[in-house]
C-alpha cells in the first residue's frame, strides 16, 4: 500500500492528514506546534498520527509540507546578512527603490521607509557590463573583484546576492562571479538573480534575489532537519515543500530558491478548497480560510485558483509567483474592544492568540473575542474535540459583558454586534477577490474552513450572496489536505520585449520551445517522466508605455492576434477602457506540473435524509434577534443525503458549523455539507 502525508504548521496547531492513495481514506490528528523549532511537531505529529493509523514509516511514499518557515523569519525579521554584488556605478539599487509610497494622501509623511534586506555597507560592485541586447560591453575584472570582495569577508555576511544589470539576457559574468565567490569566501551560500528571475527591471530582480539570499541559510537549515529526522524514523518518503503558488518543490529546490515558499501556509488551504470544489463539482469558489488571529480569501475559477506576479509579506513584495490570496486580521482569536474616543465597537486585528487565548478557554483570558461572542450567542457548545476540550461560557458571558456595558446594549445584542463586524471585515475582504477583481459573487459558491470558517460560513453567504457555502470534511485541516494533493510544479521565465508589430508567431513559438524543454528536464530530473509531465504558458502583456503587465495563459497552437484580443478584453474587464497604442509582449513563462495525485475522494454511505440518527440534543441559540430552538448533531454519523434544518449545529473533531435560521445543509456524497437558502 502506499500513502502520501500532508503537513501544515500554524502558530498553534500542526496539522496532519494521511491519505491511502488507492481507497482515498484518511486519516488526521492535530499537535501542538512548536514555534522554535516547526520540525519537532512535524516529525512527533507524523508519528503519532501513523501510529494511530497503524502506517509504517516505510509504507509512506510522499511527505508534503506546507511552512511558514521563510514567512516568519522576514515577519519577525530573522534573516541572515545579506552580502550584495552588483555592477559597478548600481550600488545604491535598493535605496533608490522605486517612488511608489503605499497608504492614502500624505503617506509619505509618516511612512518609515523599510531598511533594505542587504546593508549599503555589505554592497560591493562588480567592475562590468553586459548590455541590453546581451553582449559584453565590459569584461569582468577579477581581481578588482577579489580585492572587492574581502569588504564582504570584514562584514561578516551569511548569503550572498549577485545581481549584474542585464544580467538577464546573459548571465556569464554572474556565473563567474558566483566561482570567484566559492573561491573567496567558501561555505557562503549565492544566490544569482539569473537562476532566481532572470527578467528585465532592475530593481524588482534584485529585491528578489535579496530576499531569497535572507531566507536561504534558516529554510535549509529546516529542510536539512526534517530530512535527517526523516531518515531517522526509517522512512524513505521523498520530502517536498508547498510553494507560493499552490505547486510542489523538492527539498532541493527549496533549498536554493526559498523566495518561492514565503506564501506556502495560505497556499495549502487553497489548493485543499480546489481539490474539494472538483470533488462537489463546484467550478467557481470563493474560499473563506479563518484561523484564531486571520483569515485568508482566495478565488476559484474554473478549477483554478487566481494567481499573482508577486508575494507580499509584511513591506516585502518580491517577483514570485503566488496564489491571489488576501488576508485580514479577523479570526476566533480577534479582541473586540470599544475606544473611550470613539464609544464606537473595533473588533480586531489584534489577538488573544493561543496564551491566554479567549476567556472561554479557560486559561486566563480575560479580554471578549470573536470566540467568547459565538459561545455566548450558543453557536459553540461548551465540549469541542469530542468532549477533550471545554469552554467556560461563564467566563465568556462576563468578558463579553464589558462590551455591552460600554455601548449600553444587552448582553446578547453585544455579542451579535461582534460577530457582524468581523464578518463585515471578512466581506469587505471577499469583495477585493471578487468585486474589485470585475467578479460577480452571485456566479460563485463559497468555501468555509479553518478552526473558525464553518461558523461564519453562512453568514458570509448571505453578505456575498454565494451559493452554496461548502463546509468540506475535516475543515480545519484542508490545508494538509491541500498539500497531500499536490502536484510538482517547476518554471522557467524570459524577458521577451517586443511590440507585436516587431516579431511574429514564429520567433514567440521558438523562445517557449526552449523553455518547455528547460522546465521538462528539470522536472525529468526530479524524477517525473516527460510523458507524466503537463505544460502550461503564459505570457505577461502590456500596453506600450504602461509599468504594468498582465499575465495570460497561452495554448501552445495559439497565435498572437489571438492572444492580443484576449489582452484587451481582459484589461478592459480589469481597468474598464483600453488604449489605442500597440500591445507589447514583455515575458513568457513555461510552467511543468507533474503527474496529478492519484487520491479518490473518499465516499460516505447512503442515508434516508433524516439526521436524527446525528442529533445530540437540543440547544437554543441566540439568532435574529431571538433566542431560537436549535438541534447539535455529530458530523461523523450524518450520511449522503441527510437535510439539516437550521438553525443547527454540526459538530466534528476540528471545527464546529453554524447552519442559520431559514437555511439548510445537505450533506453529499464525500460528506461535504451544502447551505442553501430553504
């Protein structure tokens, strides 16, 4: 038998879910995580969660993982001393920037600049140029470079950037530098910007490779650890990491290009919610991922999850590929409060976190949540994880109370104040992915998930008018599953840089010809024949003059004048106008996914459309103004077919579902629970 395991690591909980390839049965656990060291619960949650299945380590053929591990370290700013090489007369690159100010009118005025992730003092230049057509205007000065270099020595640096102008076109002189590198300062980890983003625009391509350089030494030492730990416990299963944009790559890889891993977390949640809606046979989603301290959105259409040319975390945006994910500080965690300035209620985005966590946890919280305002309105019940984890609804009655003392509201009127602006918070949220993005909500279903997502769930479908909302199996690990489900991705890219009226679909076929074949022996080297392998395209287009671009996707047998048609329509769905200038093809991109996951979803048995074999006991909740009879049934003993009337709730291992007044949940045939409107 064989069977592939998802990890996904959060501030609080690792998540991990085992799937048997051949039947799609799964197994899942939850362990604490252990934010010194992410690897110590990935390996004890692995293990207890095979002992329990009765899987041997020998038995597991992949372990994917999906990390925060490159996110953290620049969150927290724990990165390594960058050293910088560039050409000589560049070294200011990354102070002068770019004069974009993010924030309203007079931003700049209070807005601290960030310091760049390579100090001006550890940036050396290079003595060279290659010019833009890609010949050498300057040969490389070796020994002005050796001499150049022990700045970098004196400064003690951890990684080392080498970013040359138009090093894109051809990148013989950064590959020398980085031997001259080896030779000078041996052990330094380099990073070259032609193997990282070998595009056009100087200063994006080496913020990029920067960032890569900082994250390298911690995400390596990580990966190494997992490995040898791996080894350790007797299992070959071949370690592969989730990366920004929902694809899979090796350790290896991940060792050298960890820029790609800073969006893995929210990642494994979205690629769980696509592998989900194929299962529902819902095409078009919009995905609603709540945690204790946020919640990530994403759209789904056609299958596909949207994606982006770039990552941002924290003021880091760099030129990497990533699912177009936003995310808001709103979760089960959020701290609702009312300023003596305003007496008006704030609900977020500061947390309780895990410790002391909400006053219901009973650790000595004593500050109203999210959280406390659903178990107060009767949404939670007082027992979660089948009883081993119970809520002090009296604690969260009193916390809640201050609320409600300060805005002069009753006690159950502060709590359904709560709820609805962190649910307007989240809708504004969906709004971007949608609404802003020319989507019209009504045309997508909703997915909940996250520890929290199943409550709000039905409301969020109200606000956005999405139909059904999908609350999957196991909703609070979907991010592992979403990482077991996965397929190897690797890319290569080129800067092209033509007005379609200076080149033909010849010479276009020719540039993706060479990068399909590049991408196809990587791939090939990672163990994925040709024949498993599945090509995509994308070209990046603009109007000339413009200082953006927009991607799109490219058939292979498709012609230019068909691709600057879809340009237009899809800017004037984006921006509403066009311009009258000529279009310009500024990248191509080749894109090799591996062989899909072999993984049935698996199937639940058949009932009669009554729950009550489900039912728990009578409850009353607080809904519409009301207090409300209510039902709580047990996920687990709900079969395909079942109708649960709201107001409900349905309760499971990891999460909890609220199912509103007027609404029902049908329950399909891979246990998912669909919300209507009755």
């Amino acid at each position: 038998m064989s069977y592939r395991l998802g990890v996904d690591v959060g501030g609080t909980f690792t998540d991990l879910l085992v799937i048997d390839e051949a039947s799609g049965r799964t197994f899942r656990d939850k362990v604490p995580s252990t934010p010194h060291d992410p690897s110590e619960a990935v390996i004890a949650g692995a293990r207890q969660l095979c002992g329990k299945a009765g899987i041997e380590p020998h038995e597991l053929a992949l372990f994917l993982h999906g990390t925060t591990v490159a996110t953290n370290a620049v969150l927290e700013h724990k990165i390594a001393k960058v050293g910088l090489i560039v050409t000589e007369g560049y070294r200011h690159v990354l102070q002068i920037a770019r004069s974009l100010v993010p924030g309203g009118l007079a931003a700049w005025i209070v807005w601290p600049k960030p310091e760049p992730m390579a100090p001006l003092e550890a940036t050396i230049e290079a003595p060279e140029r290659i010019g833009a057509d890609g010949a050498i205007v300057r040969a490389l000065d070796e020994a002005q470079l050796r001499l150049n270099l022990k700045r970098l020595a004196e400064e003690k640096v951890e990684a080392i950037t080498v970013c040359l102008i138009n090093s894109y076109m051809n990148g013989a002189h950064e590959r020398r530098v980085a031997e001259i590198c080896a030779e000078e300062l041996p052990g330094v980890p380099v990073s070259l910007s032609v193997d990282i983003l070998p595009e056009m625009q100087e200063y994006e391509r080496t913020l990029t490779t920067v960032a890569n350089s900082a994250v390298r030494p911690t995400v390596s030492r990580y990966v190494g650890n997992l490995e040898r730990e791996l080894t350790n416990w007797g299992t070959n299963a071949k370690l592969s990491l989730l990366r920004s944009d929902g694809g899979l790559m090796s350790a290896e890889k991940s060792r050298n290009a960890p820029v790609n891993l800073l969006m893995s977390g929210p990642a494994g949640g979205v690629a769980g919610a696509v592998w989900i809606a194929k299962n529902s046979g819902h095409p078009n989603v919009l995905t609603l991922d709540m945690g204790g301290t946020s919640t990530d959105v994403a759209l789904i259409e056609n299958y596909q999850a949207r994606l982006r040319r770039e990552t941002s975390v924290g003021h880091l945006t760099v030129r990497a590929s990533s699912l177009d994910v936003k995310t808001v500080g709103a979760g089960g965690g959020s701290i609702a409060s009312v300023p003596e300035l305003t007496r008006a209620l704030r609900v977020g985005p500061q947390s309780a976190g895990a410790v002391p966590g909400p006053a219901a946890y009973g650790r000595g919280g004593v500050v109203p949540t999210v959280t406390d305002a659903n178990v107060v309105l009767g949404y939670l019940p007082e027992n979660l994880l089948g009883g081993a984890f119970k809520l002090d609804r009296e604690a969260a009655r009193a916390a809640v109370q201050t609320v409600a003392d300060a805005l002069g509201l009753s006690l159950m009127e502060a709590a359904a104040g709560i709820i609805a602006i962190v649910n307007e918070t989240m809708y504004g949220a969906l709004r971007l992915v949608s609404i802003s993005q020319g989507y019209d909500p009504r045309d997508f279903a909703l997915m909940a998930f996250g520890g929290a997502g199943p409550l709000h769930g039905n409301a969020m479908g109200t606000l956005m008018g999405s139909w059904p909302v999908i609350i999957p199996p196991s909703p609070g690990v979907l991010c592992a599953y979403g990482d077991a489900t996965t397929r190897l991705r690797v890319d290569a890219q080129r800067s092209f840089n033509k007005l379609v009226t200076q080149t033909d679909d010849a010479e276009v076929a020719g540039v993706i010809a060479d990068l399909a074949a590049q991408v196809t022996a990587e791939l090939e080297a990672e163990g994925v024949p040709a024949a498993d392998q599945t090509l995509q395209f994308e070209i990046d287009v603009r109007y000339a003059g413009q200082a953006f671009e927009v991607p799109l996707s490219i058939a292979p047998e498709a012609g230019i004048a068909d691709l600057m048609a879809r340009f237009d329509a899809e800017h004037k769905r984006l921006f509403t106008f066009n311009l009258m200038v000529p279009q310009e093809l500024v990248n191509i991109r080749v894109v090799a996914l591996g062989k899909a996951a072999n993984v049935l979803a698996e199937r639940i048995a058949k009932g009669d459309g009554n729950p009550i074999a489900a039912k728990l006991r009578d409850h009353e909740v607080w809904m519409d103004g009301a207090a409300r009879p209510a039902v709580i049934y047990d996920r687990s003993k709900l079969r395909a077919g079942d109708i649960v009337p709201g107001p409900a709730i349905v309760t499971e291992m990891d999460s909890t579902t609220l199912v509103h007044i007027g609404h029902t949940a049908l329950v399909d045939d891979f246990g998912n629970l669909l919300i209507n409107p009755a």
